[in-house]
C-alpha cells in the first residue's frame, strides 16, 4: 500500500515563546486573575480589515480549541482559529515600544501598530 506524503500542510496550531509566556504569567499577577486563561481571537475590524483580540477569560466555551504552556492556558473559538493557525505569538522589547508580536502566516499585510491584518 503506498505513502501519501502531506505537503504544505499548516499545523492548526498556536505556539507562544518563553517570554510571551513570562509576560502574561506577570499580568495575571498583577490583575490577581487566579485560573482561566488567555483568550485569543480574531475580529472583524481594524486598520487593515481584521483585528487580533487579546483578553483574559474565567475558562473555555465548549467548541474552543485549549493549548497550555507552562501552565498558562490560551483559549482559540474555532473562527478565529481559521486565521490563528500556525501562529506564534512572542514578547518583544527594543527602544521605541514593547509589546506582544504576532507572527501569522495567515497575515498578507499588517499595519503598524501590529494588531490588524488581512489574510
């Protein structure tokens, strides 16, 4: 029987990096959130058509897709999972401004504040 080999396939998947992590660990903290997790979606809206949202949230609806990293949960509906697969979100800091980054294979264009995109 042979093989079939998947080729370009995106992981429907979200990874979020140590310090991305560590940065929302601190805010839970200093929010005094206890449980619940990290809500991430997608919104119609925004500079360039769609906009990322990014809010805390006491637990999962039913159809959420659930991912946890060192115990931090993040919360994904399975809409916005459409545009967030194979995305990583990351911590950056520099000079100028600091912030959560999102890195989206899914985003064709991005505006500069870096929370809207069109795919």
């Amino acid at each position: 029987m042979p093989t079939l080999e998947v080729v370009n396939q995106t992981k429907a998947e979200i990874q979020v990096t140590p310090k991305a992590i560590a940065k929302i660990k601190a805010a839970f903290a200093r929010e005094g959130v206890s449980g619940g997790g990290l809500r991430l979606g997608v919104l119609g809206g925004g500079c360039s058509g769609l906009s990322y949202q990014f809010k805390f949230d006491k637990s999962p609806r039913p159809t959420d897709h659930v991912f946890e990293f060192d115990g931090v949960q993040v919360f994904v509906d399975p809409k916005s999972m459409l545009f967030l697969g194979g995305m990583t979100l990351d911590y950056k800091e520099s000079l100028l401004q600091s912030g959560f980054a999102f890195e989206n294979p899914h985003a064709q264009k991005s505006c500069g504040c870096g929370t809207s995109f069109s795919a």
